[in-house]
C-alpha cells in the first residue's frame, strides 16, 4: 500500500451554500442565510480523513461571478 502523506477535499461553496439555503430557507438563493465562513472552513477542515495522521494542505477559495472578482466573503475564505 502507498505512503500517503497529504490530502486535499475540494468543495464546491457554490453548490453546498446553495443546498444549504434550499434546506434552510426553501430556495437555492445563498443570500437566504448567513453563513459563519470561518466556522464552516474550520468543520470542513475536521472532517474524518482518509488516514488519521493525513493533514489537509489548506484552503483556497475562486469565484464563477461574472466580474471575475470574488466576492468579500470568498476573499476572507481564501
């Protein structure tokens, strides 16, 4: 079995905030809720890994918003 000494867990913020409000709010509109970002980069980080001793990389955050900029919360995100 290969030595693992890294792993990366990529998620769509878009499609998980936008789940999120439907459940929450009964729309896919993420203007719906607010969102703690800090907090959920942090849960998403303590997620169970593949293999206990596996640090994740970090976090990195882009944007699909028409300006091409993101917005201040995907900033304070990456």
């Amino acid at each position: 079995m290969e030595h693992v000494d890294r792993c990366v867990v990529l998620v769509d913020a878009g499609y998980l905030l936008g789940a999120a409000a439907s459940l929450l709010a009964g729309e896919p509109a993420r203007s719906r809720i607010t969102v703690d970002h800090a907090a959920l980069i942090q849960q998403l980080r303590q997620r169970p890994r593949p293999r206990p001793r596996c640090p994740s990389c970090g976090s990195t955050g882009s944007t699909a918003r028409p300006t091409g900029y993101p917005s201040p919360s995907t900033a304070d995100c990456a």
